[in-house]
C-alpha cells in the first residue's frame, strides 16, 4: 500500500518526460514553418514592390509632362512679350503681274499722318511723290509686299499729354492766354515810337526787331490791325552817332521826323537788328527812353 504512490509518481514524471519530449519536435515544426512562411510573403511583396515602381514611374512621367507644359508656356509668353502687334500691317504674299501698260501725267501721290492736341503737341509726318509723265510697262513679274507700320511713340507722346491735360484741364486756358502774349511781343512791340488819336482809334507806330515801322490801329472794340509803313533804312535818318558795345554789338542812332523821335538801333555783327531804344524830348527838355530787347519790350507814348 505505501510503494503505491512512490509508483505514482514515478509514472507522473515518466510522463511529463515524454510530453516535454514531445514538445520539442513540435517547436520545431514551428520554426520551419515560420521561414516558409517568409518565403511565401516574398513573392507576395515583390508584386506589391513592382506596383510600387510602376507607380513611380508614371508618377514621374506625369511631372516630366508637366515640366514640358510650363516651360511651352513660358515661352510663349515671352515671345509674346517681347513683339507687339504693329499698328498698321499690310502683307501680300504673292503677287502676279502678267502685262500692264501704265501712262501718267502728272501723277501726285501723297500720305500723311497728322496728329494734334491743342497747342501742346503738333506732329506732321507724310510722303509726297509726284511724277510729271512716264510710261510703264510690265510683264511677267512675281512680287511680296509686306508693309509694317508702328506708331508706339507718337501714341505714347498723345496720351501722356492727354493725361496731363485731364489732370489739369485749366493748362489750356494758360496756354491760349500765353500764346496770345508771345505772338502779341515777338510779332511787332518792340518799340514805340509815337502814338496818334484820331477820333475814337488809336494809331500806334512801332519798330520792330527787324527794324520795320509798323502801324497799328486800335477800334474801340480792342482789336489791332497792323501793318508795315516803312523801316528804319528808309523812313529814318542816320545821325551819324555810332557806339561799339560788349560782344561786337555797335549802337547807331537814327531820326524818326513825322513823330519827333531818335531811335538807338544795335546791330550785331552780322547787321542785324538784336535792339530798338526809343529816345525822346519831354516837355522840361529832358529825354525818356523806351528800351526793347528781342523777347520784351517797353512801351512808352508821345504826346
């Protein structure tokens, strides 16, 4: 009865020897499962790894299209850029003539182009052919026409100056009213030798810079009528009295008689007249001096 569970447990431990026996082979069935399982995930992944490529690559042409499309755009819009389109553009590719007989007389041809803002800015640009007679004959002849006109300057000189006006729109007004004060002075008062009331008008006789005595007639409405009377060469006396002024300039005195006036005329080396002071007696025996250069003049009146 007591060697009964001694046997017990021998058999126990006879057991758990086997089982653990048994174990092991099992473990290793294990591991060789697992590398066959790797090997067979292999070929799994290597599809995956080519899909992975391929999309790659597409991937990469797509840029490699995309790179092309940018650098056609930009190219375009550089060329585009740099020629603008022309104004004017007349273009006959092919031109055939197979006989044409041409008599003229007096043939004018004329092309102009006229642009004008006021009194600011005045461009005239044209060609003018005239022929008196000519024959013409021509035959068989093959020609190209191309004819490109650009007119970027004169549009951008138009348009500065009608941006400068619609900023200052009263630049007009200050420009009729100074063109009218120059015309006024470089016309003809340059010096006044004498002035006559003959009812309600007033005559002025003035010497100009070209030394010309020019008459103008005052109305009771303001305006002026003038006109040359003579000059001083030969409506004036020469005194004699001669002065050299600085630069080369000499001063020559001259006698006005109808209006009782001396008149200093300087000339410059070239004979021209460059001054006119009108000298004249007051009544207390002295003189006045009325004394005009060629921009401006100073009036002054006889009585």
């Amino acid at each position: 009865m007591r060697s009964h569970p001694a046997v017990s447990w021998l058999c126990a431990f006879l057991l758990l020897t086997l089982s653990g026996a048994q174990s092991i082979p099992s473990t290793s069935e294990v591991s060789q499962t697992v590398p066959s399982t790797d090997s067979t995930a292999t070929p799994t992944s290597q599809p995956a790894t080519l899909s992975a490529g391929d999309s790659t690559s597409s991937s990469s042409e797509t840029t490699t299209s995309t790179s092309r499309g940018d650098s056609t755009t930009t190219s375009s819009g550089s060329s585009s850029s740099s020629t603008s389109p022309p104004d004017v553009y007349l273009q006959v590719p092919e031109l055939h003539v197979g006989r044409i007989e041409l008599d003229v007389d007096d043939l004018n041809a004329e092309l102009t182009l006229a642009a004008q803002i006021a009194s600011l800015v005045e461009i005239n640009a044209g060609v003018q052919v005239g022929i008196s007679k000519v024959n013409i004959t021509i035959a068989d002849v093959d020609a190209e026409l191309e004819l490109i006109v650009r007119l970027g300057n004169l549009v951008e000189i138009v348009n500065r100056t009608l941006e400068t006006l619609n900023l200052n729109p009263l630049l007009i007004n200050v420009i009729n009213e100074a063109t009218d004060l120059v015309d006024a002075v470089v016309g003809a008062v340059d010096g006044l030798l004498g002035s006559i009331v003959n009812g309600d008008s007033k005559i002025n006789f003035i010497i100009d810079n070209l030394g010309n005595i020019v008459q103008e007639v005052e109305g009771t409405a303001g305006s002026l009528l003038s006109s040359i009377v003579g000059n001083y060469e030969q409506n004036m006396t020469y005194t004699g009295a001669q002065e050299i002024l600085d630069g080369g300039l000499i001063q020559k005195t001259y006698s006005y008689s109808p209006l009782n006036a001396l008149v200093n005329i300087v000339f410059n080396s070239l004979g021209q007249v460059v001054q006119a002071v009108v000298v004249k007696k007051n009544g207390s025996g002295g003189t006045s001096t009325s004394s005009t250069a060629a921009p401006a003049s100073t009036v002054a009146s006889q009585r």
